[in-house]
C-alpha cells in the first residue's frame, strides 16, 4: 500500500476509535452493556441472515457472468472481497477486483470484473431507492429535529441524481473513463484508454447476456434488501422487546446511507454508532438502543472480515 493511503487508513480509523470511545463514554458503558444483553445466542441469527445477504449478492453477479460459476465459488469470493474493502480506507477500489481474482480459475478476471461491475450498477440503484424510501419515511412519519430533517432532505436528494446519473448510464452507455484518458495529451494512455473502453462496453453488455436478465439480478437485490431489513428489525426486537418494523427500517436505511458516506472510515467505526444513537433518539428511541444496534452490526461486520480473510489466506496457500 502507498504511504499516502497508509497514512489515510490510520487517520480514519484513530479518528472513527476516537469518536467511538468518546460517544460510549457519553452514552455510559454500563447502559450499552446492559442493551446489548438480550442478544446474546441470537447473535447467530444474525449472522445467518447476513450469509444469506451475501448469498443473494453472489447470485446476483454470478448470473451476470457468461460462464456458469458455482454460487458458492462467487459467495467465498464476495465475503473475501468485502472484507478487504471494509478493513482498508480503499474500500471497493480494493474489495471488488479482488473478487474478480479469486474466481480467475472458473473466468477470466476481465469478464468477471466486468459482471462484478454491472452487478454494482443494480446494486447501487437499489440501494438509493432503499435510503430515499427510508429517508421518506422518517420525515412524513416522525417529529424529527430540524438537524435531522435537513440530513433526511439532503440524503434525498443526493440519492434522487445518482437515480438520474444511473438512468443517464442505462441510455447513453458511455465510455467515461476511456474517454477521459483519451483526452489526456499523453500518447502513452492511449492504449490504456482502449482497454478502459473495452472493459466499459463489456461492462454495458454483462447485464444483456444470456441468462442475465434484468428481472433476476432486481430479484436478488430486492432479497438482499428484504434481507438486510429483516435482520435490523430482528435485532431492534431483542435489543427493546417491542416489533418495531417502521423504526427498524429507518435506521437500517441510515445505516446503509453511512456506509455511502464513510466508506473510507474501516468498519465505519465510530460513525456508525455516533450517527444511529443521534438517529435513535430523534425517532423517539434510547439513544443506546441505536448504539447497541450498531455495535451488534459492526460486530457481524467484524466476524464475515475474519472469515473473509481466512477464505483468502486459503485460497492463496491452494494456488
């Protein structure tokens, strides 16, 4: 890793450690313990249901690939991905391609990385709905603060022009990157910006091949959401004994809106709990509900990096 990216990465995670010790120390450890409590062997629940999130995503990208690819293949190599660009300030500029490596054996790097990249594209448009639904129904339904209602007003709108941007892409297909190392007064780039153009057409054409049909891919990504809000909704019922299904989903949209946001932050640490507990109390809950929540999410983050990054230390002692 270059010194200026080492650099970075220990900022972020000194700054989001800092932040986190300073917001339990406000909360009180005491209170966060005593909130976390009623998880306890639930917590494998939990992780259950976040393996099934991954399975979905792999399926989504493995039905993107022209080559048949064994879903658990993609699913070893989407939790080995993720956990690299969760534990790095590098985030998915490092996870993703690392994802397409680890299947080289069943496809090409390029065809793969290139399905990876379409899968994203739906990703990404997924989740924007998630968070402007999310964003909405926390305004139309709860008495937030001001502070709140701007973020929830700003989120919206953030998310409605990556809306715009991605039906932009859908139509026009450009080629962005390629043509912008083309225009560069460079001869050397040249040939690096036909091969940026060619990834970039095979990325358009991964969504239209065979078997790879819109409907399928929206499919898993609508499981993945399902998913992931019936895992904020199962663990705000053990942390408050209550089926709170409209609270859940605005702090799991909110969640997913950080991710956006801090993805150079490793494990988001820090933010998250100091965001959800702010969160939490605005939407009428105990502000260590919201931190208890987080911190049962960044520990599942935390186990799938371990076994992430056992899958990948295997995968390279096989090569």
């Amino acid at each position: 890793m270059r010194p200026g990216r080492t650099v970075v990465g220990l900022a972020t995670s000194v700054g989001g450690a800092a932040l986190l010790i300073w917001y339990v120390r406000y909360i009180g450890l005491d209170s966060i313990r005593a909130g976390l409590a009623p998880v306890g062997a639930w917590f494998l629940l939990i992780l259950l249901l976040s393996l099934l999130r991954f399975a979905a995503r792999a399926s989504a990208w493995a039905s993107l690939i022209a080559e048949p690819v064994p879903v658990g293949r993609a699913l070893a190599a989407t939790i080995s991905g993720d956990a690299i660009g969760a534990v790095t300030p590098l985030g998915i500029f490092a996870g993703e391609p690392a994802k397409a490596l680890l299947l080289r054996r069943e496809v090409a790097a390029p065809g793969a990385l290139a399905a990876l990249a379409a899968e994203n594209f739906f990703y990404g448009v997924s989740i924007a709905i998630y968070i402007m639904v999310g964003a909405a129904a926390m305004l139309a339904v709860f008495p937030v603060p001001d502070a709140v209602r701007v973020a929830g007003a700003g989120a919206l709108l953030a998310m409605a022009g990556g809306l715009a941007f991605a039906g932009w892409l859908a139509w026009r297909r450009p080629s962005i990157v390629g043509a912008a190392l083309g225009a560069l007064p460079f001869s050397r780039l040249r040939a690096a910006a036909a091969r940026v153009r060619e990834f970039e057409a095979q990325t358009y054409g991964s969504a239209a091949a065979p078997g790879a049909r819109l409907g399928i891919v929206s499919g898993y990504e609508a499981a993945f959401h399902a998913l992931s809000f019936v895992e904020a909704w199962t663990t705000l019922w053990l942390l408050t004994g209550q089926s709170l299904p409209l609270e859940a989903f605005v702090l799991d949209a909110f969640g997913r809106a950080l991710n956006v946001m801090f993805r150079i932050v490793p494990l988001r640490l820090g933010v998250d709990q100091a965001g959800s507990g702010v969160l939490a109390q605005a939407i009428g809950l105990d502000p260590v509900t919201g931190v208890a929540l987080s911190l049962v999410r960044t520990t599942r983050l935390v186990v799938w990096c371990i076994v992430g990054l056992a899958l990948l230390a295997r995968a390279r002692r096989s090569r």
